[in-house]
C-alpha cells in the first residue's frame, strides 16, 4: 500500500521539473565562470588556498586587509560586499556555498536541509537549554540559505529606537530588494488564510507590501516563481571582485589583539582550514582598518567570549585570557516563542512557507504554511515548516524532546495513515518576547554550539498573549474560508483526532475557554520560529555605531545586536543592515568621496 502511494505522479513531475531547473542552473553557473571558480564567484576560494604572505595582490603594503568581516551569512555578505567598492575585504565563512546545494536551493527542500545533521549540512543543530530544538546556519548566505524565505521590513519604531538613519535605511532596503527579492504567486492555501485573517477583524487589508503595518498583508519572498531560492550570498555579485577575498570552510577560532597600547585593539584573527590547519590574517596598520563579527545570534557573542571579551570568572574558568571584562556578552539572548495548529486538508495541497501575515494589536503575528508529504517512507513525507525531523516535535513537552524521541517518531510515522501528512498549520509568532536568558561557552571550540537558553514564558505577560494568539488562530481556523479545504467526512476526522500525538501535530485546543489550559498548551507545544537575538545589545556589549566597547577596531554587525526581532520576520532587515552599516563605515572614513 505505502510503495502505492508513492508512485503518486505529481510530486514526481515536480520533483523531474525542479531536478532539471537545477541542473540547468548548475551549467548556466559553469558557463558564466568558465575558467574562474569552481564556487559561483572568481573571488570564493576554499580557506586551504589562503596565504598571509604580503606578496598576496589582495592585501595592503603591510600584508594586511582594511576589514575583515567574520561570517558570510546574511549581514555578512552585504557588508563585505558594500566595503569592497572601497577597501581590501577578507570574508570568512565556516561553511561551503549554497549555489550548487540542491537541498539549499529548492522550496520544497525546505526541510532537507535542516533535518540534514551531517558536518557537511548548511544547518547546525542546537538545543537550547529550554529543550526547543533550533537550528544556526552554517554555509555562505548564511540564514538566508536554510530559512522559509519571507521577506518583510521593520516597523519604523523599530528604526527609530535603533537609531539609524532613516532615508539610508530606506535606501539600503531596495538595495537588497532589486537583486534578490520577489512579490509571490499567491498559494490557494494562503489566500484562504488572508480572508480568514480579513473575516475575524485583523484588518485593514494592506495588499502586497513590504512594509510593518497593523492589520493583513502579503509580502516578498527570496524564492522565485520556479520554487529557487536567492540568498544573500548572491548580493556579492555587488562587490569589486579585485577588492574582496572570500574564503569558504574559513572557521575562525578568536580575535586576536594587539595589547601595547592603552586599550587593545585588533589585530587580526586566527582560522581553521578545511584540513584543520591554522591560519592568521591581518588588519593593515592604519588605525581605521577592523574586524567585524557578523556570525549571527549565537556566533558573535560566542566568539567575543573566545576572543577574550566576556565576564571575567567565565572566561577563567576556561584559561580564556581576559582582554577586557564585560559582564553583558551573551546577556539578554531572546528566542520568539512559535506555537502551532494544524489543519488536516481533504486533499493534497500545494506547498507553500510564509506569504502571508497578520500583524495584530495583541502583540503576536499570525502566519500560515501548506504542503503534503510525497511519499510514505522517507523524509518526503512530513510536515514542513514543523516537521519533527527538523526538530519542531510540538506534541512532546520541550524537555522530552531528544534525539532519540526524534528517531522514534521517524520510525513510527510509517505506520500512520496519508491523510496526516496533508494540510496547513496557522503559526503564531509571540512579537519582542519580555523573557530572555544567555550565552554561555561549554569548551573553547567554535565549532561546538555554546550553551544557550531564552526561558521561553517565564514573563507571565508573554504567556498571556501567546493564549490571546492562540484564541485568534483558532478563529481563523474555523473560518468559512477554509471549509472547503478542512471538510472530513467523519470516519476520517476521528481517525486524524485518535492519531494527532503519534503524528505530531496540534489540533485545535479542546477547552478553548480554560485559560490554565491554554498556558499550558503553550509551553508545551512551545517550538521556535528561529528568529533568535541578541547577546551582544546596544549599549552594553557595543556602543551606538556598533563598535565592541573596551577594545578598538572590533565591531559586532549581525542579529546579535537586536533587542527585539525587527518585523514580523528578521532577515530583511538584517540583509538591509549588513548594507546599511557598509555604506555608514565608508562615509565616515571617506566622507563625500564614498562612491556608494
Ligand atoms: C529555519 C529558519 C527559518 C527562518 N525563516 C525566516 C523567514 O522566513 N523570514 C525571515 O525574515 N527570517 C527567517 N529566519 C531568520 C533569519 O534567517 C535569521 O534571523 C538571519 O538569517 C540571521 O542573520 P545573521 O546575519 O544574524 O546570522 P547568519 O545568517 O546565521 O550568519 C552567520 C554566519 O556566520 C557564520 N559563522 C558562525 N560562526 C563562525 C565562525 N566561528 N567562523 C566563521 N564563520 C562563522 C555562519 O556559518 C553563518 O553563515 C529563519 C531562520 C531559520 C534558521
Ligand atoms: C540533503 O538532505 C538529505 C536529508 O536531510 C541528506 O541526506 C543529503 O545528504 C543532503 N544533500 C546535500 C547535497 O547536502
Ligand atoms: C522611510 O520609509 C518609511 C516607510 O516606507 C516612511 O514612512 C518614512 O517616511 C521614510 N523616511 C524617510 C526619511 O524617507
Ligand atoms: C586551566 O589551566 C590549568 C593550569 O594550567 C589546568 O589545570 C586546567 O585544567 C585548565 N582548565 C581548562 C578548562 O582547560
Ligand atoms: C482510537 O484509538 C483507540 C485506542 O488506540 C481505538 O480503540 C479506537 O478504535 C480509535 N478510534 C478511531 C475512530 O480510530
Ligand atoms: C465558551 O465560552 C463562550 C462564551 O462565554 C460560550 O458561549 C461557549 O459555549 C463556551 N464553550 C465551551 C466549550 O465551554
């Protein structure tokens, strides 16, 4: 029966069509840089290639770069990008590139990627003390590469409490915007859950924008209408290719720094190559050259702590020696709670990830996602977004959630019928969370993940609006926009209710009047809309420009800096920095001369 259904003609033709596009696509990048690189650009090479050597044409007359910017992801990319039209750029990048990834490269490879728990994945796994599995990019375009692909800027207060400026912001969005951001095919399924939205009063309706405002919208999207993904890896098509380096399974251990003077100041870093040899580069002399962590939510402030910039008693603890003491690295880490319902289909759905979003007055966003699993014995069959391989298990309490549960589900889901592994799940993303942990190193490996926890709900006021959230999910659920999709004939219904634990999946909330229970439905099924921060705030770990405070020629450019999760979703805004930053870095040292 299972080996029937599999021989399902649709997904095949899907999966045939997006095989062919693909490889089409492989050529295309052959052709282009026939006789350049093997890596999408002339300038990415693998980190075994690096020499410090002054003779190397990319480095100034002292052997050494104007910025070296840690961490190709998706602040990482834009800003070396952005520094290149005017200084000598090193950017390092743990992981390989996306662009020949099939698992990166595809929507409905969604969760390939992060169920992928090899070395060689674009996603690390980690777990946060919490229990909530949760996933960190490892690969060049960094989140941009792994991450559902909704783009959506930051409401204006959020730029404003910042304080950046706002028309260069308003400048750098479009910026990113006209090179890898597209306006979506509506999916049936979404434009149900925008009536649906409508009808319970999350209103007006705003059309398609890309701007923060009360009420329903559609907004952009980084996968084109083939399903393939851009990242913003491909925003270094924007850099001066003499100008930048950009080396790949680059993984940097710590800053180092030059500690003569009154204060430190960095001086360069050390890397492991792909075979694990060390390797050091250089800042050049001149006082205005820097290294610039963007290595994203958990790497930055774990590599401050490696470099030496951290509480003092921890960093000793590991024989870290203390460059300066500052007790906030790590500090104020955030993780936006996500809670989930999954609406059971009549029928196979197309498959889409985020389109379409409800921003409410009661401080939560609702967003929605569809699909079906393809086949019945493999990883083809899940649940997307909140499949259990990814670690998304939401039926177990966050504490049970291990490894070995995991593979037990995976085993088990074989003997669950179709129907489960079609429908949509209503997401409820809870906006700036008032509960928030830290970041805290286990060893002085930077290629292990470092301890973190975000204590989701342990401010009563989060857990009182993820109730409200849930209520309102639950409205849209019902809605007549989605009976034609959700209408069961009885025997199935019952059966999908009976099995909804074993499948992993939260139907609606049977005492929907009990508050206690809906709090505790929300701890429990509590998963994560992967939207982690902080660790490095404004004004505790670097000053207003972003300059690591106690030390000079260090700057933190990445999520890391965020005290709150700026829109409904983050990467727009975090893609908008990494330019924004670029462009205030160059004007400041070249004033009118900056030729961006
Ligand atoms: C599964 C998932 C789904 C998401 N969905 C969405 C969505 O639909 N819309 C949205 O707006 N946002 C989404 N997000 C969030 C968004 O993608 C992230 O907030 C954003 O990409 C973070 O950017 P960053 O630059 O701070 O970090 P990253 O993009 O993670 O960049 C950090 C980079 O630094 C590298 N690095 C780390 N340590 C080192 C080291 N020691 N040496 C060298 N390199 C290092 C990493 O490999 C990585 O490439 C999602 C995220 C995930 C994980
Ligand atoms: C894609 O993901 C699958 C399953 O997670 C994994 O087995 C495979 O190795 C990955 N492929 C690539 C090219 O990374
Ligand atoms: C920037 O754009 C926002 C939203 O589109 C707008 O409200 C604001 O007035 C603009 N600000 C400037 C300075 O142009
Ligand atoms: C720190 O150094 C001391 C003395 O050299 C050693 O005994 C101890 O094991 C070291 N601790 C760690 C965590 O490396
Ligand atoms: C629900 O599960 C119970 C226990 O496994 C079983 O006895 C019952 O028949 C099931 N009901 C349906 C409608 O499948
Ligand atoms: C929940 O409360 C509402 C309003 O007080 C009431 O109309 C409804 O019947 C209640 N539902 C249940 C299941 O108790």
């Amino acid at each position: 029966m299972a080996k029937l259904r599999s021989l399902n003609l649709v997904p095949l033709q899907i999966t045939l069509y997006s095989l062919c596009l693909f490889l089409l696509f492989c050529i295309c990048l052959c052709k282009e840089n026939a006789g350049h690189s093997a890596y999408g650009y002339p300038f990415i090479r693998k980190a075994s290639t690096f020499s410090s050597s002054p003779s190397s044409s990319l480095s100034g007359v002292d052997g050494g770069y104007d910025y070296i910017v840690v961490g190709g992801g998706t602040a990482g990319c834009p800003l070396a990008a952005t520094l290149s039209r005017n200084f000598r750029v090193l950017l390092l990048e743990r992981g390989g590139v996306p662009f020949t990834n099939v698992n990166v490269s595809f929507l409905g490879n969604f969760h390939l990627t992060l169920a992928d728990t090899s070395k060689e994945s674009a996603s690390q796994f980690f777990a946060s003390t919490d229990g909530v599995l949760n996933s960190r990019a490892r690969v060049l375009g960094g989140g941009s590469c792994i991450n559902a692909g909704f783009y959506t800027r930051a409401n204006p207060e959020f730029i404003r409490k910042v304080g950046w400026d706002e028309q260069l912001v308003n400048e750098s969005y479009p910026w990113v915007e006209q090179q890898i951001v597209q306006r979506p095919d509506f999916a049936p399924w979404q434009r149900a859950f925008r009536d649906s939205l409508l009808d319970i009063g999350v209103s007006p309706y705003n059309g398609f924008t890309y701007d923060h405002i009360y009420g329903t919208k559609f907004g952009g999207t980084i996968f084109d209408r083939f399903g393939r993904r851009h990242t913003a890896a491909e925003l270094l098509a924007s850099a001066n290719p003499h100008m930048l380096t950009v080396l790949i399974y680059a993984t940097v251990e710590k800053v180092v720094f030059d500690t003569s003077g009154k204060r430190p100041k960095a001086a360069g870093v050390v890397f492991k190559d792909e075979n694990g040899n060390r390797h050091h580069a250089f800042l050049s002399r001149n006082v205005q050259s820097e290294v610039i962590m963007s290595s994203g939510a958990i790497g930055s402030p774990q590599l401050l702590l490696l470099s030496g910039i951290g509480p003092k008693p921890d960093l000793e603890k590991l024989n870290i020696s203390v460059v300066f003491d500052n007790e906030n690295v790590g500090k104020g880490m955030a993780d936006n709670p996500m809670n989930t319902i999954f609406m059971p289909t009549n029928r196979p759905i197309k498959q889409s990830l985020i389109q379409t979003v409800g921003i409410t007055k009661l401080g939560v966003y609702l967003e929605s996602s569809s699909g079906f699993g393809q086949s019945m014995d493999s990883i083809r069959c899940h649940h997307g977004i909140a499949s259990a391989e990814i670690g998304q298990l939401s039926t177990i309490p966050p504490k049970q959630r291990t490894p070995e549960a995991i593979q037990a589900y995976a085993r088990n889901k074989r003997n669950l019928p179709y129907e489960v592994f079609q429908g949509g799940f209503i997401l409820e993303k809870l906006a700036n969370p008032l509960s928030s942990g830290d970041l805290k190193l286990v060893n002085t490996n930077p290629e292990d993940n470092p301890s973190v926890t975000f204590n989701y709900f342990s401010n009563p006021h989060d857990l009182r609006r993820c109730v409200a959230g849930i209520r309102l999910a639950v409205r849209v659920a019902r809605s007549k926009h989605f009976a034609g999709f959700t209408r069961l004939d009885r025997p199935t219904s019952e059966k999908l209710l009976n099995i909804s634990v074993r499948a992993n999946v939260n139907l609606i909330p049977k005492h929907m009047n009990d508050t206690a229970s809906l709090e505790q439905f929300c701890r429990d099924t509590v998963i994560t809309i992967w939207h982690y921060h902080g660790g490095c705030h404004v004004g505790k770990v670097v000053d207003g420009k972003n300059r690591v405070m106690g030390v000079d020629r260090l700057r933190v450019v990445d999520g890391s800096t965020f005290s709150a999760s700026p829109g409904t979703n983050p990467q727009a805004t975090v893609m908008m920095m990494g330019r924004y930053m670029g462009v205030k870095i160059l004007r400041e040292r070249l004033g009118k001369d900056a030729g961006v």
